[in-house]
C-alpha cells in the first residue's frame, strides 16, 4: 500500500517545472530517446489526423468563411502593404464599397503569424494559410506536451494527453474552418509557461510578451485567454504558498494578484493600436456615426427563449449545465464526458490551490453571465469557453498523474456516477436527442476502465510487477478517451462535409483570373476613370469571393465580416432592398441587379458566363470581360437632387429607380424644384407559370409544395400602361414634389422588377426561390445569423424582345403574396454631369485624390459609405462631409474646376497608438526593475 510519506512526495512532485525523469541523475539514454521521440510522434500524429478528418476530403479550409474570409482578407492586408508600405492602414477602399479596415481586423490585420507572410510575397496567401494553419496546431500540441513534461506529469500522461488535445472537438475542425478559434493556442501555452516562470523566478517577459501575441493574434478569444492565465495564476499562487506551508491572506492575495496582472496589464496596452479603433469601430453601430455594426443578431430575451426581465436576469445568473458546450462539438470545449469526471474530481480534491481553480472553471463554463461576457455581450455561445482547453487538459493530467500513483479508491467511483446523473439529468437540452444515449455509454465505459485500473493494479502489486508498468494501466483511461474523441472527429467530418473540394478550391484561386481582373482593372482606369470591378459566378463562387480581390485597382461593393458599416448595410438590405442570396444575413454579395451595378459604379464585370444589358469588352481565356457603360462613376458631381425627405416616401420600384435619376440629399440642401422624373413606359405586370403540381393559385398569391427542386418557365404578361399616371404627389406643402415623365430612357437596358413576400410554412428549413439564376433565400428559424429575408426582390435584366424568365422553386412548403411586377428601360445617364478623374499617384490606402470639373453648383456624390472619419478637402480647404443616397459620402460643391482630396482615419488610431507605447515603456520599465531585484538577490546568495 502506499504511504502517506509517498503520497506526500507524489503531490510534490506534481506541478514542479522540470520532468520527473529528469530529475533522475542515472537516466539512461534510451529514456532520453523516448522523451524526444514524443515530439516526432506527436507532429506525425498532428499531420495523420489533419488527412483522416480533412485532407482526404478536400484542402485544409472550409467551404464558406475560409475560403471567403480567413484566406483572402489577410491577402488584402498584405496587397495593401505592399502598395503603401504602411504597416499600420486605416481604410480598406478596395472592400465593401470602402471600410474602416478595423471592420476587418479580427481577421489578423497585425496577427504575426500573417505578418510573416509579407516576408513571402512569391507565396499565394492561401496556401500559407493552409501551411500555417498546420504548423500552428502542431506548435500548440507539442508546446502542450512540453509544458505538462515540464510540470512533472511524466512522458506517458503528458503524450496521452496532448494527442487528447489534438483531438478536442475545436482544435482541427476549427484549424481549417474559423482559424482565430484556435489559432492563438500556441502563445496561450508560452503564457502558461510565462506564468510558471513569473512564480518561481519572479521574470515576467514570457507571460508579458506571450500575452500580447496572443492578443495580437485573436483579440476576440485573448478574453478568455486572459482568463484562464489569471485561473492558472491563483493555481500557482497556492501551489507556492503549499510548498511553503504558509496560509493565504487578503492582503498578500490581493499585493501578488496586482503583481501578477501588471504584465498582462501592460501587453493589453500594448496591443492599444489594435484593440481602440477595433473598439471604436464596434461601438459605432449603437451610435450609427462611425463604421461600426457587428453580427449582434440576437438578443438576450430570444437567446434566454423568454422576453420577460427577470427570467432574463435568472437566466444570465443561475448556473446551467450546457452538455452541449462541454461534449465534442467544434464549437465547445470538445472533450469526452471523461472531462466532466475530472473536473468533478478536482473540484473536491484536498488541496485547495487545485480544488479552487476546479470550482473557478465550473462557475465560468456553468453560469451563463460569464459566457455572455466572454463573448463580447453579442451573444451567449460556448466557443469563447475554447481558450480555456489547456486548463482542463492540465487537472486532466493532475488526475491521471493521481490515478496512477495512488492505490485504487472505492470514493474515486463517486465522480464518475456524479458524471451519468449530470447526463441524464440533461438529456432534454438542445442539442442532445440523439447524443446523450451514445454520451451515456461513454461515460459508463470510462466507469468501467477505472474499475479495471483498480483491478490491474491490485493483480500487477500482487504479482510484484514493476512501477512503471502498474503506472501504465492509466492509459486505459486516457486512450479510451482519445478513441471515443477519433470517432466522433471522423463521424463529424463526413457528415458535414465542411471541408473545401480540392477541384473548387483550385477554381476560385486560380491566377489565370488575375489577367482577366487586369485587363479590366487597366481599362477602369484610361483617362482618369474611377469604377469597380466585379467577379461573377454561380452561387458559390460568390461566396467564395465576398472579399477577394486580385490587385489594389479593384474595387467591390460585396461584404462578408462580423463587424460592418451599418449605414451601408441598412442601405443595401432596407433602403434599397436588395437580393438576399445567403442565410447568413452577413453575406453581403455582390448582384446581377442591373439598377445597382449602376449606382454602386460597377462598370466592368469579369465572368464566364453571358450578361444581358452590358457590352462585351474581350476575353482572357475563358473569363468574358463586359462594359457597363451606363454606370456612374465612384464619385461623381450633379445639381439633380432631391431631399431625403421626399425620397423616403417613395414606395417600389421608385425607392430604386430613381437613385438613378436624382441624388438624394439633406432637407435644406436645395433650393432647386425637388421633382422626381419617373421612368418612361413603366409597365405593371403578372407571371404566368402555367400548369405546374407544385404551384396553386392563392387569393393573395401562390401556394407552393415542391417535394425538390423544381424550374418553371413564367411569362411576363404587361398589363397597365402606368404612364398615362403623370404624376405621383409626395404632397410636401411648400414645394413642387410631383414626379414627372420626362426622362430620357436606356434603350437597351429592359429589367423585370420584382418583389413579393414569403411565408415558410416548414419554418426549419431554408426557402430559396431564383429569378433567372439571381436568388434570394429566406434561412430556417434557428439559424445563428438569421437573415429575416421575408420580402424577395429581384431586378432582371432582359434582352428587348424577352418575354419570359426561369423561376426555380426550393424544396419545401411556401406561400408567396403581395405579388409586384414591372417592366421598364432604365433611365439614362444625366445624373452624371461631371466625372471625377482619380490621380493614381495619389489614390492608395486612406487616401482619394483627383480633379472635378462641375458644370453646375450642386453635389459631389460617391458610392463610398458615409462615415465620420472622413475628411473631404477641395482646393486644399476642408469642407463639411454629408451623408447622401441616405448612406454615402458627398459634399457640397460650386461650380468649377476644383482638385479633390478624401482622406480617412479610422476612429481610436492615434490614441491606440499612443496606448501601445506607454504599454511597451511600462513593460521596459517593469523588466528592468526585475531585472535589478535579480541582480540584488544574486548578490545576497553569494
């Protein structure tokens, strides 16, 4: 039996920061090969199991925030560095019609890990990212390893439970899908050491520099990083005072606690050029005046599922075991209910230094409140629970290090069946229909392999078998663990499918696209010119390239990003009321609606397939170059306008229409006649689909049962002739708001405008119904980014002698009502009386230049969203920046000749600079004075 003397010396020994087989001094050579041979291992497993879960299937990366996020925003930041050679950009002109870069910073904007890749320019980013990605996580799985060696849970337990790591549910499915959910996990470990080193050296650099890496790396998830440093330092701190056989106090907890944080304290500072405009651009979306808005879709009374006040509050503060945030899912801590165990187990452990960081991590993952903190305050997700993954890998190895040194105990059964009621008692949680039976038998297994521990043990002590071999019967325990965690990693991985196909990964990033994206780049910019270009595809291919560009001359409209500027994006899904392709209400892409091709100034198109309504330009292999010719230019003078006032009471299709007519402006901006010109032969109009088994007429619609997919062809059918309608009173005393017909018409340029309103009837499911290949999607009721796309509006463009459209419906059971449609020739092009030349020279980064000739007094008007950190100089003077078309930048101008400069500083730069060096001189000043109070004790020693 084991002695108290013994059991003493074991917990010793536990928690030290060297390898208990090192500290053997007749360790033989052979064990030193076996240490070591654990890190080749280890990255060999690292490699296997990124092929068996993802490689296999496709690259290393998601179909959908991959591929249109992680991989071609950090691309942007690198194009732009290498076009300015500034290392620290505050507006991104080339993405969303133009941001505030900081809307983009969460995906590494100053990570080292991507600044790395600026070092590689000859290195498409995608694979860096893919190569990175890899190498990170088997960074993080072997620093793991080095880590609990170095604490003295020896080879065996350290190895088990780094491939367990590997495992978790998040660690490679999030590798290759949001890669800044784990990303950071190798900087949160080097803290860890950093926080071992601070308590017995008293050096703060690692703690202090690893945590501002971290930051750097994913500010989102450093909170809970953070978090989990200040957990495992209130660990150490007793662990110190143990060793010691000293008690803790208020006020020696209270000097070593602000002790402990001054380092994180002063990498947080350090990190002020990151995280201040980051902040502020957040902020912004409550006030609507800076570029901020953020993907804060739900709110506390749906997240809680009541809208009464104090149930709320209950919720937020009464603790709730989430077994779905706990148990395998990526999107969770990902553990098996082994975990569960070890944290109960730990949480009634004798000594209180392990027991009371136990109950921290209970308290943090079980009550609500600190999740929704965690998050942010957007929403209540167990993924910002993710950083805490090391710590309970650490009590996982203090349990299994216990397990193995101490004699079998009948009280080690107690957390295991604690574990099975916690499982049965939330059997009817969400998410747990079909889990919670398999969680059960795990957790009875795992009961089982314990038992057989103690079996083993006892025959093996019996049998006077050797130490190390009675040690080894804990990796029954561990291995079971990693078994279960393989299957269900592999069982996930086939049945989403997140993985990106091989075939369309070399699609969409093929370089051949890049001199199709030149050649209309070059052309966008003869003579001055200053107009977008877009890429089109199909559905996917749209996705895939919401953010991509492929040179600094191209400019988009299309967004896809947790943060946005939210005038910008009420315009395009309220004001304007564009098409909605995708569930996620952030997927912001770019259209084929030729009325806002126009209005955004995107005049060349690159695709492979054949567009109505816009010239053929030429070709680059297989990619069609096409003119719009009638589109406006980014920025652009006029005197037609008319106020925002008289805009907002225009009804469809006018709310659209007639932003090509007029330039919509404040309320005492003009003193002109503020009239609204209608478009010349505007039609009404019906489809008729014809006989269909999966359409039914309604009274106020149609009823639509399709058991697939299904095509039909509609006739359009004009019926009245509105323009004998002369005018349409706005009735604004005062003033002649009548709206005329008599502009000039775009022959050429037909357009089926459509709108009417969706009811799902199968509410779990998402509706998709296309108006020749253009969609609009309405997402299932649980969606996490519901869309609430409930009106379908399409605008088509048609060829003039084209009478009908393909309307596919999606699977499911739908009415439609409230049917609009029209036809109608665009207007003409004499709302763009003067064209603004870009000076290319000067035209990078935050900054616009270039010359105006205005015919008249009136408006410069651009396309760029309107946001508070602008300044508009004309002739060298500052003049007053306005919000025009109800989200864009303008300006009053005089008539004349005048040279144009739009510079843009994002909100929080020069103070988050300022921030970052007084954290890095606190840090200098900090490392120094330990640095003295080193020397001072050496000398004292001698």
């Amino acid at each position: 039996m084991k002695t108290r003397q013994s059991k003493r010396l074991h917990n010793q020994n536990v928690g030290t920061t060297k390898p208990v087989h090192l500290h053997n001094n007749e360790e033989t050579t052979m064990s030193k090969y076996l240490y070591y041979a654990g890190y080749v291992i280890l990255a060999a497993l690292t490699l296997f199991f990124c092929w068996m879960f993802c490689l296999r299937w496709g690259v290393f990366g998601s179909k959908v925030d991959w591929i249109s996020q992680h991989s071609v925003i950090p691309d942007y930041f690198r194009k732009q560095f290498y076009e300015t050679g500034n290392l620290f950009p505050e507006f991104a002109m080339n993405l969303g019609g133009g941001q505030n870069i900081y809307n983009y910073s969460y995906y590494g904007l100053y990570s080292p890990l991507f600044l790395l890749s600026y070092a590689l320019p000859f290195v498409k980013m995608s694979t860096y990212v893919i190569v990175m990605e890899m190498l990170c996580l088997m960074a993080s799985v072997l620093l793991l390893y080095l880590w609990l060696n170095r604490k003295g849970f020896g080879r065996a337990v350290s190895f088990a439970v780094a491939v367990i790591f590997l495992l978790t549910g998040p660690m490679i499915c999030q590798s290759y899908s949001q890669i800044m959910f784990v990303n950071y996990m190798p900087f949160l470990i080097l803290a860890m050491m950093g926080v071992d080193r601070y308590f017995e050296k008293r050096r703060s650099g690692l703690l202090a520099g690893s945590t501002f890496l971290m930051i750097m790396t994913s500010f989102y998830f450093s909170i809970g990083g953070m978090l989990a440093l200040v957990i495992y330092g209130i660990h150490c701190y007793g662990r110190k005072l143990e060793g010691k056989n000293e008690r803790a106090t208020v006020k020696g907890f209270l000097c070593e606690g602000v002790r402990f944080l001054l380092p994180m304290i002063f990498a947080v500072l350090a990190s002020g050029v990151l995280l201040v405009p980051t902040a502020l651009a957040l902020i912004g979306r409550s006030s609507g005046e800076s570029s901020g808005g953020s993907a804060n879709a739900e709110s506390l009374s749906v997240l809680l599922g009541s809208g009464n006040a104090t149930k709320i509050l209950k919720g937020l503060f009464f603790p709730q075991l989430r077994l779905s945030g706990v148990f395998y899912s990526p999107y969770g801590l990902g553990f098996g209910t082994l975990m569960l165990t070890v944290l109960v187990a730990t949480m009634f452990r004798r000594r209180w230094s392990d027991s009371v960081m136990a109950w921290i991590i209970a308290i943090v993952a079980g009550v609500p409140v600190f999740v929704y903190i965690l998050n942010g305050g957007l929403y209540l997700r167990d993924k910002a629970l993710i950083p805490l993954i090391p710590l309970f890998c650490y009590m996982l190895a203090m349990y299994l290090k216990k397990v193995s040194c101490e004699e079998f105990s009948w009280g080690g059964c107690i957390p295991y069946v604690v574990t099975m009621e916690l499982i049965y008692i939330g059997r009817n949680q969400e998410g747990m229909g079909n889990l919670w039976p398999f969680l059960m038998t795990e957790s009875q297994i795992m009961f089982g392999c314990y038992l057989a521990i103690g079996v083993i043990k006892e025959v093996w002590r019996k049998r006077r078998k050797t130490i190390w071999r009675i040690r080894g019967t804990v990796l029954i325990l561990a291995g079971s663990m990693a078994v279960f965690l393989a299957v269900f990693d592999n069982q996930y991985a086939k049945e989403k499918q997140e993985m990106l196909d091989t075939t369309f990964y070399k699609q969409v990033t093929d370089s051949k696209i890049t001199d199709a994206i030149q050649t209309a780049t070059d052309e966008a910019k003869k003579d001055g010119g200053f107009y977008r270009t877009v890429q089109l595809g199909n559905d996917d291919e749209n996705a895939a390239n919401l953010n991509r560009v492929w040179n600094t001359d191209q400019y988009i409209s299309s967004i896809y990003s947790s943060s946005y500027n939210k005038t910008y994006q009420n315009f395009r899904k309220d004001t304007f009321g564009l098409e909605q392709p995708y569930r996620n209400f952030l997927m912001q892409s770019e259209e084929s609606n030729p009325i806002y091709a126009r209005f955004m100034g995107e005049k060349y198109i690159v695709t492979k397939s054949k567009m109505k309504g816009v010239r053929l330009l030429g070709k680059s292999g297989e990619w069609k170059i096409y003119e719009n010719e009638s589109a406006a230019s980014i920025i652009y003078g006029t005197s037609q306008v008319m106020s925002e006032k008289n805009y907002d009471k225009l009804d469809y299709p006018y709310n659209q229409t007639t932003l090509l007519q007029k330039a919509v402006v404040p309320e005492s901006a003009t003193k002109q006649t503020d009239s609204i010109e209608a478009v010349d032969n505007l039609h009404n109009a019906v489809l008729q689909f014809g006989e269909n088994s999966c359409i039914s007429e309604t009274d106020g619609g149609y009823h639509i049962f399709a058991k697939k997919n299904t095509k039909v062809k509609a006739e359009i059918v004009s019926q009245i002739d509105i323009n004998s309608v002369n005018t349409v009173n706005t009735e604004n005393a005062g003033e002649n708001t009548n709206v005329a017909n008599e502009t000039k018409t775009d022959s050429g340029n037909r357009v089926l405008l459509l709108r009417f309103k969706v009811k799902n009837l199968k509410p779990s499911k998402d509706l998709t119904i296309w108006v020749d290949g253009n969609r609009n999607k309405l997402s299932a009721k649980q969606r996490v980014y519901y869309n609430d796309n409930t009106t379908f509006t399409y605008a088509v463009a048609l060829e003039s002698d084209e009478n009908q459209v393909e309307v596919t419906f999606s699977k499911g059971k739908y009415n439609l009502s409230d049917v609009e449609a029209y036809i109608a020739p665009l207007p003409g092009t004499e709302l763009y009386e003067s064209e603004f030349l870009q000076n290319s020279t000067k035209t990078k980064g935050n900054v616009i230049a270039g010359n105006l000739t205005m015919q008249k007094s009136g408006y410069l008007i651009t396309s760029i969203p309107y946001d508070s950190g602008f300044k508009i100089q004309v002739d060298g003077k500052n003049v007053k920046s306005e919000k025009v078309n109800t989200a864009f930048l303008g300006c009053k101008m005089k008539a004349g000749e005048h040279n144009i400069v739009i510079t843009y500083h994002a909100p929080g730069m020069a103070a988050g600079k300022v921030m970052s060096f007084v954290g890095m001189m606190g840090f200098l000043i900090l490392s120094v004075l330990e640095h003295r109070e080193l020397q001072k004790k050496t000398k004292q020693n001698m």
